[in-house]
C-alpha cells in the first residue's frame, strides 16, 4: 500500500477520508470520541502527510485517490471479518466518499453499510460551473499546504457522482456546520435532499474544520453513534 494509514479503538470500521490540505492526524479529536465503539482508520493522501510525494500530477486523481481508499479498506479489513463498513469523509474526502459509493458499488468489496459526509457536496453537473471550481482551486492551489501537485485533487473531472446521488440506496449522514460556506451548505442540503435514505445534521457555531474543535466533536460522534445504531 503506497500511503500511510493508522488506526485507533476497537470494533466495527470506520474508515475516514481527509478533505485537501488536512492529514489522517486531523482525525485525532473526532478519533477519540469515536473510538470506545470502533476502530477508526484515518489516513492520508497522496502527497499529504506521511504518504509519498510522487512528482507527476497524473498520481492525482480522483480514481487514483479511490484506487489508495481501495488499499486502505483492504488493510483495515480482516479476510474474515463479517463486520459492516462504514465510510466517513470530511470535505474533498467527503466528495471521494460518494465517489467511491458512485463508481466501486459493482464490484467485489465488503458490504458498506452506510456513509458519513461531512461539509461537503456532490460535484457539478453543469460543465461551465465544475470548470470554474477548477479554475478557484487552481488559483488558491499554493494556500492547501501541500505540493502544487497534490492540489490537482481537488480537481473534478465530470458529474459522474452527482449524477449517481439518487441511485445511493443506504443510509448516509451528512453533517454541516452552520457557520460553514454558502456553498457548503448548498451542497449538503442538496444531498440531503436527493440521496434516497439521508439524515441531515447541522452543528450549530460549527465550522468548515469542526470535527477537529473539541466543542464541536462530541456532538457529531454522538450524531454519527446514533446514526449508526438506528442504520
């Protein structure tokens, strides 16, 4: 597996992907409330973190991020165990969630039993509003803090997950701070409004970083342990 990944607690998966910029040790307050009831995998991109650096930006891609999420549920992931998978992203990682759900529902992995997004959205249909998502992620490329070429993440390339939000048939909790973006904000509405089985949390004085404030964590891992009891 070529990125680094680490776990913490024990009991059924979680398995949590970052949004641009952040690290598997971003995780760390969330992590903690979460892990009295589950092992909670955390990891980092590629050119993020402790992952490699690679030069070319063709490692960059949504597919190759969902090629290194593969590796890292395989990981977490005995041969035999039976426990169900829960997949949670926050921003970017939020929108490689779904992604993963969109196109990696047909083939041969472990039964996901529901998803967790947060303080993200689906994408764009529209050609002309995806490109100019691009173009202000290109601008603002050098303020992740990461190497130029890791910030080709961020970059979306079709519609393919907005377009597959309604055919997501498992619960999925989205979660918004209501101190996040406008846009952020459309985004989660509107996949609470379209995914067939969504629960829509809102953390009130939350933030775009609020899973990483204790005076936020608390609140959204009891959100998502209740989420996961009555999915």
């Amino acid at each position: 597996m070529r990125v680094h990944m680490q776990t913490a607690g024990s009991g059924p998966p979680i398995v949590c992907t970052p949004g641009i910029g952040k690290t598997a040790d971003d995780w760390a307050v969330l992590s903690a409330e979460l892990a009295g009831q589950h092992t909670v995998v955390t990891w980092d991109l590629l050119g993020h973190g402790k992952s490699p650096v690679p030069e070319e930006p063709s490692e960059y891609t949504r597919d190759r991020a969902l090629d290194d999420l593969d590796d890292v549920i395989t990981a977490a992931l005995t041969p035999d165990s039976s426990a169900p998978l829960v997949l949670l992203g926050h921003s970017l990682g939020g929108y490689l969630t779904l992604a993963w759900r969109a196109t990696r529902s047909t083939l041969p992995h472990p039964p996901l039993a529901a998803m967790v997004v947060m303080a993200t959205g689906p994408g764009f249909r529209d050609d002309a509003k995806r490109e100019a998502w691009n173009d202000r992620s290109r601008r603002n490329a050098h303020r992740f803090g990461v190497p130029l070429q890791a910030a080709e993440l961020n970059l979306q390339e079709d519609g393919v997950v907005i377009q597959k939000v309604p055919e997501m048939d498992l619960p999925v909790l989205v979660v918004v701070g209501s101190e996040d973006r406008a846009d952020i904000q459309g985004g989660c509405g509107y996949l609470a409004a379209k995914l067939p089985d969504a629960r829509l949390v809102t953390i009130e004085g939350g933030d775009h970083l609020m899973h990483e404030d204790p005076a936020h964590a608390a609140t959204i891992a009891t959100a998502i342990q209740g989420f996961l009891a009555s999915a």
